[in-house]
C-alpha cells in the first residue's frame, strides 16, 4: 500500500477466523527446536541467516506497531523452550547450541 500498490487479504472463511484468528500473538526468533534441524540439512550459514531475518522481522514489526501507533500491547519479552524429559533436554540443549551458533542471544 505504501508503495501505490493495491493490497487484497485472502483467506478461506473470514480474515482472522483460521489461523490468524487462533494465535497467542507471540512473535520470537525462538520457533521450537528449528535452528539444529536448519544447520543440519542446510549448514551453519544458513542458519545463521534465517536467525538473521526473525531477528529483522521482529524489529521491523516494533518498529512498523510504533510509526502505526497501534495500541496492541506491544512488549519485549524473553521466549522460552523447555523439556519435560531426559531425552527432551538433550534436545534442548542442542537447540540452544545450535541458536547461539547462528547468532541468537541465547
């Protein structure tokens, strides 16, 4: 839009009533156990760019809730991934390796 383009949103019922409609409204470049999967099938770079680009995107989304002045309770919050067993935390861990290998400060 701010382009001069015309924007249309599509989605199968109603805009908000599928996904978008059932979200916690997180936002967070800690998405699970995703950064050792990446560095494994696609390498450590890769990674280190996708960390990258979430890291980007959420200071493009404060910045863009700050120019709107939308009053969505927008706050910094730190995101968490736990285990709930022994197998899990290993898991974790390897997660947590692998992100602070891609640049997240974790």
């Amino acid at each position: 839009v701010r382009a001069g383009l015309s924007v249309v949103v599509l989605e199968a019922r109603t805009v908000g009533a599928g996904t978008s409609g059932r979200t916690t409204a997180k936002v967070s470049a800690l998405q699970g156990l995703r950064y050792q999967g990446l560095a494994a099938q696609h390498g450590r770079e890769a990674a280190s760019r996708y960390a990258r680009s979430q890291l980007d995107a959420l200071s493009w989304m404060a910045d863009e809730v700050a120019d709107a002045g939308v009053d969505c309770r927008w706050e910094r919050r730190p995101a968490y991934t736990y285990a709930t067993t022994a197998s899990g935390l290993a898991d974790v861990e390897a997660e947590a390796a692998a992100a602070t290998a891609a640049g997240l400060p974790v």
